[in-house]
C-alpha cells in the first residue's frame, strides 16, 4: 500500500471516531473548573507536576467544539 493510499485510510478509519475517555483522566478545562481556577494557571501548574512526575498526559480524541473530533490531551495523577 502506498503512502498515500496509507494516509487515506487512517484518515477514513479516524474520522469522527470519538475515544472513551477512562476514569481519572481530565481535560485542563475540566480541572480549571473543579480547582476553580484559570485555564492558565491550571496549565503552568500541570506543567509544573508533568515535570515533578506527579502528574501523566495522555491525548485521547473527543469532541472538541467546533472542531468535531479531535485529540486532546488529558492528565491524571500518578498513583
């Protein structure tokens, strides 16, 4: 199969394929919201805790506004 060929079919397989999200896994949006705090702010300090090993990221695809399906990353603590 070409490389091309390749492409189109992942794009086809993919296309509007929303993944189930496990339990645990959060969106910065979703922990902005539960810590009540801003989306910046909620970022610098995942980043912060990606960077101490507290925390893991893992996109999965979801529905994303106006953008249809698309990956987003998600984050948990590590146990």
């Amino acid at each position: 199969m070409g490389s091309s060929k390749l492409l189109t079919a992942l794009r086809d397989a993919l296309k509007g394929h929303q993944e189930e999200v496990p339990d645990g896994w959060k969106t910065v949006q979703q922990l902005a919201d539960e810590w009540q705090f801003s989306v910046s702010h909620t970022s610098r300090l995942i980043t912060m805790g990606v960077r101490k090993g507290l925390i893991e990221v893992k996109r999965f695809r979801i529905i994303n506004g106006n953008r249809g399906v698309f990956p987003v990353q998600h984050y948990r603590q590590i146990q």
